[in-house]
C-alpha cells in the first residue's frame, strides 16, 4: 500500500526538487556526495528531490553548494516551467 502524503506542498517544490535530480543526473554527481557536501543526510535529500518535504531557504543554499552550482541557475528559468503546467 501506497504512503500518502500529509501535505500537499506548493508546485515549485515539486519542480525544485525535479531541477535537483536533473543536475545530479546530468553532472554525474552521486546523490551521497551532495549530500555529504550540503550537510544533510542522503535521505533528506532524497525527500527533497521527490517533492515530499519543503525546504528552508538555507538547506537551499547548502543544496546549491553540493550541487556546485549557485541558487539563481538552480532557479533559472522556473517560472516559465512552472507556467506550463
């Protein structure tokens, strides 16, 4: 049986953490090294590129710093994508 989420988050979590998995997967990161670099454990971000848990403005900062990329080309874009939908 399927896990049901508690709360419905905005739309953007859901294209943010997309944008987080698309980075790692095109930068030939691994998901435990960002992590590690971030700070966090490998799980919370997993919740994060899912879209099952919001994030602060901080943990942002530090994804962006795993991702060696900074927050605005993280946000590149986003409204347009967000648009589509």
């Amino acid at each position: 049986m399927k896990k049901q989420k508690k709360t419905e988050y905005p739309p953007v979590v859901n294209v943010l953490g997309k944008r987080i998995k698309n980075v790692i997967k095109t930068t030939s990161l691994v998901q435990k090294n960002v992590a590690h670099d971030a700070d966090m454990d490998v799980e919370n971000l997993r919740k994060y590129m899912r879209g099952d848990q919001e994030m602060k403005i901080s943990t942002l900062m530090r994804i962006s710093y795993g991702l060696k990329i900074t927050v605005s080309e993280l946000f590149q874009g986003i409204e347009e994508e967000l648009n589509k939908k």
